[in-house]
C-alpha cells in the first residue's frame, strides 16, 4: 500500500521504508498526525494531552546539542540556561509544519530572547536555499538550526514533523508535542506565559 492508501489502518514503519516522493511524504506526515492525536504514540510516561501538549509525569534534562544556524554561527543548548526553550524540529516539505511555524513566531514575537527562547531546528537534507526562502517568506526571526549529523534528531526521539519540546527555566522538560499545534491558542500562549514566570 502506498501513504495515501492507509486510511484507518495501523501501519507498522521500519528502516525498511521505500523511498517516497514529497506528495507521499506529506501523506505519511498527515497519517502520523491522525494517529498522534488520537494518542495511539502516547507513552506511559505522559500524562494527558491538552491542546497537543504532552506533559512528562517525569521532568528530565534533554539531550545538550551545539548546532550551527544559517550563517555558520554555533548555538549550543548551554546558552539557554536560566531560560525558558522551545525546541521545534521541522521541514519545509512538511505542511503541518510550515502552517504552525508563523504561529511559532508569534509566542518568539510576544515574550522575546530576554524571557524565552525559540530555536528551530532542519536535518541537513534540507537544501539550504529552500530554508532561507522559506523562512525570509514567512518573516521568522528566531535562530534556526542545522542538524548536520542527524544526532540531535534522534537524541529527541523525533519520530514525526513537527515534533516540539518545551523546557522550564530549570532545565528539564516540561512539555513534548507530536504534530502541529496552534502557538496562537489563548491556552497555549498562557502555559508559556507561566512556563516564562516560573
């Protein structure tokens, strides 16, 4: 069966995968999405899913990663410290992922680097060109990083796209999201604003 096929049914996904076409990537990403939100990837360690948000019954320390932006600038997680983070891993062939990310620069726009900061982060398949297009288009403003060895991807566990974590002023994890979410949501920017307070 090929991803626009699958439909309802539960599909297992291996290192085995055919290579597909960007019409049958976007499908796969549309399957994973409806299955994310009916909790069918929900692990034992998260508690329930509001507005998209999974919240870890236990908080850890994520993975450190020192990525370059861009323009060849390294960033290093470290830099964060004493901050709020939002680590946000996309593509620009993902739709879901190119409509959240405008949203994405509305909660960088209202709380800034001083209270929150928003790092975005592409797998080296990306042509570079195509990011910078993109994201000069869309006006994003926050560092967008480049995942050159695909380490920071999997250090995340990142299955799906988009896939974003939140991270407390403490420095643990206080919130993973599978699949797109409206940073716009009246909800959501109020978790962040006290996220940023705490």
């Amino acid at each position: 069966l090929r991803p626009d096929e699958w439909g309802n049914q539960l599909v297992a996904l291996d290192g085995d995968m055919p290579v597909f076409s960007e019409e049958e990537r976007l499908a796969v990403v549309r399957y994973l999405e409806t299955y994310a939100k009916r909790g069918i990837f929900k692990s034992e360690e998260q508690s329930a899913v509001t507005k998209g948000l999974q919240y870890p019954k236990l908080r850890k320390i994520p993975p450190p990663f020192s990525l370059n932006d861009m323009d060849g600038n390294q960033f290093s997680l470290r830099e964060t410290d004493g901050k709020a983070v939002i680590v946000h891993f996309w593509s620009t062939w993902c739709e879901p992922c190119r409509e959240e990310l405008s949203t994405l620069q509305s909660i960088w726009n209202e709380f800034g680097k001083e209270d929150l900061h928003v790092l975005g982060i592409v797998s080296c398949k990306e042509r570079e060109v195509d990011v910078k297009d993109f994201v000069s288009d869309q006006g994003v403003t926050f560092p967008i990083l480049v995942d050159s060895t695909g380490k920071t991807f999997e250090s995340y566990l990142v299955k799906m796209l988009p896939t974003t974590y939140i991270i407390g002023r403490d420095g643990k994890i206080v919130a993973r999201a599978d699949g797109a979410i409206n940073w716009k949501d009246d909800e959501i920017v109020h978790y962040i604003q006290e996220i940023v307070k705490q």
